[in-house]
C-alpha cells in the first residue's frame, strides 16, 4: 500500500470514524487505518450520547441509525446498596433525542463506516496498523503502515492521530503527555441474562466495589471496578474467590457468578487519564483519547471523541481542500475542545478519588453523598446532569458542507426485473 491522500487518519474507533466520515462528506480524499480486521471488540463502551444523536440528526442519518437494534436509556440511576437514586434524566433535554442509545460499539461503527462509504473521496483499510510516521524536515507528511500484504506508505496533507489512549502516533511525534491518572483498573466479562432481568444499564456501588451492567441482547456486558494493579491479587485468590465477589456485586444476576469458569473470561483493562499539552504540530494533530485519554467515569469519552472529531472537520476541512494547515490553525482545534476535556477530566477525578478510590479502600458501600437525595427528590434538577452527560459543555454542531451523492438507485425485490 503506497498512496498519496489528503488525510490519513490513524484509528477507526468514534473519533477516526466520525472524522472520516465528515471530511469525506465534505468532498476531501481521507483514508482511515484501522489495525484490527473488524470492529468487534468487547472493551468499547457503548453509550451514544444525545449529543452524538443530535449530530446523526444534522447529518440526516437519525432514524436510519435508529432502526438498528438498540435500547434507550432515559433516566440514569446508580445504586448504593439497597437504595436506588435516579441521577440524570435525559427526557428533560430539548430536541428529539431524549436518551441514550446503547447500542454495540462495532454496530456503532458499522453504521459510521457504511455511511462513510457513500462518499467516493471515503476509503478505510482493515488490518491496516500505523508503525511509524513520515517526517519532512519539521513536517509530518504521512505515516508508514503494516498491512497483512506487506508495510507501505502513505503521504498525506495531515494525519489525524485517533488512535486511542495507547496512540502510537503521538508517542512517535513526541508530544508532551501531562498524566493525571487513576486510582483503579476495571475487569471486563460477561454474565447471561435471564427473562425477567430488567434491561436498564446498572451503575452499582456495593460491599467495598462498584459494578456497571450493561444489557446485550443474551447477556450482561459487566465492569468490575477494582485497586489499580490489584487483578494479581484477585487472581491469587483462586475463582472461588472471584466468583464470590460477582456474588456480592451482581446483585439480580447473583446466580449467575459460578458461569465465569475460568479467567480467561476476564479482560483486565488498564484506565489511564491524561492529556497532550498540544495537540499538534506541522503535518500532524491528536484528536478523542489521542489527546486526553478518558477514564471510564461517566461514560462520556466516546462523547469527547466525537465532539473532537466534529470541531476538528469543521475547522479544517475548507483549508483542506486547498492546502495543509498551518500549525496555527491545528491548534485552533486544541482551542476550541480542551475546556471542556479540562472540565470532565476535573470531574472524573473528583468522582474516581473522593468516591471509588475510598470505595474501594474501605472494603464497605458508600454512604450515597447528599446530592443523590436531592436529584431523586426534585426531577427538574436532574436536566443538570442529563446535559453533562449527555451533551456536554460547548457541544459542537455539524458546519461541513456536504457534496452531492448520486441518488441511490432503489434496492429491486425479489421477483421484480431489472430496470431496462
Ligand atoms: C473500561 C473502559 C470503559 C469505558 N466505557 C465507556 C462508556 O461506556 N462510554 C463512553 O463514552 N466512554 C467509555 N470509555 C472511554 C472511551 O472508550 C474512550 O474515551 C473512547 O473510546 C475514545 O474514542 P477514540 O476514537 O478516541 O479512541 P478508541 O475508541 O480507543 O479508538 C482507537 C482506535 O484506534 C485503533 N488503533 C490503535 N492503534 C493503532 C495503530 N497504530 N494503527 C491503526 N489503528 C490503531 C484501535 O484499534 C481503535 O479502534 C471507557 C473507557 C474504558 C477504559
């Protein structure tokens, strides 16, 4: 693969995805490079923000997005031991979409990819992982990429790093990494469901732990949250040990704690939460967790990273179209979204410090703090954090232009002929 583009952008997760898709839309030969062969994979969260909802509905794609298999999460709660609080209520925002979508990651994806696919100028390689970038002097001018046919390179006007919170690419450009870090790792696995479980996500604080659930179809996608660097302790412990502390954390799906039969069934992911002190330099820019790796707190990182990938097309795509951005320029990116990164990364720490972490060192479930009693008591205060989690600050609206599509010829039926 030796190509010369306009945008390589590293990483198909929201962020590249969301990106490329804008950018084709508006007329500029990208190129999205995506290491894995497929998008399925367990680790991703699967929140679509209402803000991401409201971008699909500017883009015209909302009730296409819609039709595929999804739930909708309209008030959030979280669980202190017996006592349930309602949190957030996304029903209290404007426009049309009044929740939270979950739907898988990789359906997710898929939908952004085959949307994206539309535009001529849209191509995206599977298998396709960034090893190196390509400098010109100061300049990064494109990136080397390893493919299962052999390496190649690929020239461009501007690389995008969306490559995630272990970004090769910003490890190569050198950028300076401030790391805030986090107090504990998180245990993935799978519990099944049962008829008569509710379908509701569960956000439950219990015993010395805090356990998430998330409703997949026939089975729970669940999130253990545990001391950072403590899985070799539990794994010391034996399963028994394991399956002892599901029992305790998984509340309805309690029963169900002797199916994890092995760790194998257990994925350790490590949460980091830092940011680059500049996004960018000549030839390159860092966007979605590239640029601030997000802790899981909240489930809103996929929502920064779209965000990032939105402002980034909106401010440079006409530039794009006639030359390579300055670095001035790159940086107006920065500008625009590292306030609100700033603020949620403020309040992840906060939450992951003055609540997990003693959750977790003092082995018993929290007293719920006060604020809880009053957002369950008063719902017109629950609009708050419905908006900071479900849109978030300065949210950004699609300004891309679009160009023309040739319309799609309709799809022909069974029995029909084909037209002459
Ligand atoms: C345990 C956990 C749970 C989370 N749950 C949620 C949640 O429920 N909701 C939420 O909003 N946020 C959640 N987050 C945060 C969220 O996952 C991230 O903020 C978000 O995925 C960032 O999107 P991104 O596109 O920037 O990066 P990513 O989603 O990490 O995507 C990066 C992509 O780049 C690819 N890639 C990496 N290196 C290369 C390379 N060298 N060459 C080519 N491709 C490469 C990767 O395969 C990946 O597909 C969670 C985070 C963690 C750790």
């Amino acid at each position: 693969m030796n190509l010369n583009t306009e945008v390589v952008i590293t990483g198909g997760g929201p962020a590249g995805m969301m990106c490329g898709l804008l950018l084709a839309r508006a007329g500029i030969d990208v190129w999205v490079l995506e290491k894995h062969k497929d998008f399925l994979r367990d680790f991703r969260g699967d929140t679509v923000h209402p803000s991401t909802l409201r971008l699909m509905d500017e883009l015209g794609l909302l009730d296409k997005f819609l039709a595929r298999p999804h739930t909708e999460v309209r008030v959030m709660t979280a669980e202190f031991g017996r006592e349930s609080f309602r949190v957030a209520d996304f029903e209290r925002l404007r426009g049309r979409a009044k929740f939270t979508a979950l739907m898988p990651q990789w359906d997710f994806l898929d939908f952004l990819a085959e949307e994206a696919r539309r535009y001529p100028s849209f191509h995206i390689a599977m298998e396709a992982e960034v090893t190196e970038l390509m400098a010109k002097g100061n300049r990064i001018v494109g990136v080397r990429v390893k493919t299962p046919e052999g390496a190649g390179d690929l020239l461009a006007k501007l690389v995008i790093g969306a490559d995630g919170r272990h970004s090769t690419v910003r490890d190569k450009a050198k950028l300076k990494v401030v790391d805030i870090g986090a107090p504990f790792d998180v245990l993935w696995l799978r519990l099944p469901f049962a008829a008569g479980d509710p379908k509701e996500p569960v956000a439950r604080f219990v015993g010395g732990g805090f356990f998430v659930m998330l409703y997949r179809g026939d089975y729970w996608q669940c999130a253990m949250v545990i001391a950072k660097g403590g899985y070799d302790t539990i794994k010391a412990e034996g399963l028994s040990g394991f399956q002892a502390r599901l029992r305790t954390a998984a509340g309805f799906a309690r029963d169900r704690a002797e199916t994890v039969t092995s760790f194998d069934q257990v994925h350790l992911l490590t949460v980091k939460v830092d940011r680059l002190e500049k996004w960018a330099r000549r030839g390159l820019l860092c966007i979605g967790d590239a640029a601030h790796a997000m802790s899981p707190v909240g489930g809103v990182g996929i929502n920064l990273a779209i965000q990032d990938a939105v402002a980034a097309a909106n401010i440079l795509a006409a530039t794009l179209k006639k030359r390579t951005p300055s670095v001035h320029e790159l940086a107006r990116v920065q500008k625009r979204r590292e306030w609100p990164t700033r603020v949620v990364q403020r309040f992840q720490v906060i939450a992951q410090n003055q609540v997990l972490a003693r959750t977790i060192r003092s082995q018993v479930t929290p007293k719920p703090p006060w604020p809880l009693y009053v957002l369950d008591r008063w719902g017109w205060l629950r609009q708050w954090p419905a908006r900071f989690l479900g849109i978030g600050m300065r949210p950004e609206h699609v300004r891309t232009p679009a160009v023309l599509l040739e319309p799609r010829l309709p799809e022909l039926k069974t029995g029909d002929s084909a037209p002459t």
